[in-house]
C-alpha cells in the first residue's frame, strides 16, 4: 500500500471516528456539561487571581494584564488541539499495561498508536479550551490594540500546531514509560502539571524553571514563545520552534516504538 493511499485511509477513519465522538457528546450531555463547567470555573479563576494580582501592581515580569490574559488565552490553544485526539494517552499510563489490555491495539490493522489515540477522539474538553482560549486571545488583542504583520498572521496557525504537537509529544513520551514501568501516572501528571507554568511570563520564575521548560519540558514553545513574537516582534526565541518540535516528536516516537519491542502483556 503507498504511503498516499495509507494515508487516505486514516484521513477516513479519523473523519468516520470524529463522527463517532460527537455522537458520544450527545449521548453523554450530562457529562460534557459537567466537564464543561469545571473548565470555566478552573478557567475562570484563573483569570479571576491574575486580575486580583493586577490590581495590586500595573505590571509583572514586564508583562501588561492584557498581555498576560493573552498569553493565558493563548496556551488553551494548543493545549485544546491536543485534548481533542489524545487524550487516551492517559489511559495508557493509568492502567492498559497494568491491566494487560494493550495487547487489543497490537491485533488490529492499523497502527497501534492510531488505534490507541482512536478511541477517544474529540474530546469535549478540547473544544472548551479552543473556544475560551479564542475569546480570551480575541478580548485581550482588542484591548492591546494588536497590529499583526502578515507574516504573523499567517504564522500564528503554526504556532498553534507546533504548540499541541510539543503536548502531545511530552504525553507520549510519559505515557510509553508505562512499556517498562506498567504504570506511569505520577510521572505523566506531575508533567502535565508543570505545563501550567507556561500560562504565566516565564520572566516572572527562577531561571532555572525557565530552563527546565524550554529545553526539558520545552512547554514554553506553546505559548510563552510565540506569545513574545506575537506581542512584541521578538525572533529569539521562536526560530527554534520548528527545530523543538520536531525534535519533540522525534524522541517521544522513538520511545514509543522501543516500548512497542520490548511490551509483554503482565496477565494480571
């Protein structure tokens, strides 16, 4: 089969699979409002403390208050995209190992990270997070009075992708550890956690949290980088995103499909 064709046919199970997620939506209504609403609230307070830190002082790390909202607007962004098509990476560390059933994804005739990532696309979550992290960027752009070049309009999209690639790459990457660990959990969530950081000016953390997450946990280009280039025109940083995140994806496939050699199901 030509690599055209493969992908064709993944392009129609991805589609025929988005399907089914939105039918689960309707299905599950209680349970898409409930998540939904404890996404605003999370959201909500989040920027309910940034205006209350504000209040207080005009500016911090040299960051405005619409700056800052712009920026946590921003990292919903690609967060969101990423929340829409793999979120069962967590599923993977929590318990498929553990409890033997990863072997189900290893039978079927497509590739066992599509068939992993398929059965839970669309999350709800993800179209929450794209919707607020839009009106956010959107209200706080008009406040800053924005002049976008068309270069950056044009770059902005990328930005977003790259953004959600570099998630999904760290997700990945922690999740595969369960092939040797049967669980990784902690590990995958205390990584998670340390991607909330980037909703806030890097210049506000000690320099060596700011290191650890450009070039370790490099979730500071999906958000705080492009954010920089976005307000100010600033090219430091953002000419290493293409390099980040391929390198990113790189690393997290190569553990992954070492995983993949070395996986035996533990029979419990």
């Amino acid at each position: 089969m030509s690599a055209r064709s493969t992908a064709a046919r993944y392009a129609r199970l991805s589609w025929f699979l988005g399907g089914v997620g939105l039918h689960r939506l309707t299905a599950y209504r209680l349970d898409f409002l409930l998540g939904a609403g404890a996404f605003l609230v999370r959201v909500g307070v989040q920027t309910a403390v940034v205006g209350l830190v504000f209040r207080q002082v005009p500016v911090v790390g040299g960051w405005s208050y619409h700056e800052v909202v712009f920026l946590l607007g921003f990292s919903l962004l690609p967060r969101g995209l990423d929340h829409l098509f793999t979120d069962q990476l967590w599923e993977l560390s929590r318990k498929l190992v553990q409890r033997g059933e990863f072997y189900r994804h290893l039978v079927r005739p497509v590739s066992p990270l599509f068939s992993l990532l398929s059965e839970r696309f669309l999350h709800p979550d993800g179209f929450g997070e794209l919707i607020v992290g839009a009106a956010l960027v959107g209200w706080s752009g008009s406040h800053l009075d924005l002049d976008l070049t068309a270069t950056q309009w044009a770059l902005a999209p990328l930005f977003v992708l790259c953004g959600a690639l570099i998630h999904s790459a760290v997700k990945l990457l922690f999740a595969s550890l369960s092939f040797w660990t049967v669980t990784s959990l902690p590990a995958m969530y205390a990584a998670n956690q340390v991607s909330e950081f980037t909703s806030y000016p890097l210049d506000i953390y000690h320099p060596t949290l700011r290191a650890l997450l450009t070039w370790v946990l490099p979730f500071a280009f999906t958000s705080y980088v492009p954010c920089t280039y976005l307000l100010t025109g600033d090219t430091g940083l953002v000419v290493w995103l293409p390099v980040v995140t391929a390198g990113a994806v790189a690393l997290a496939l190569a553990v992954w499909r070492r995983g993949l050699t070395i996986h035996d199901t533990t029979g419990s």
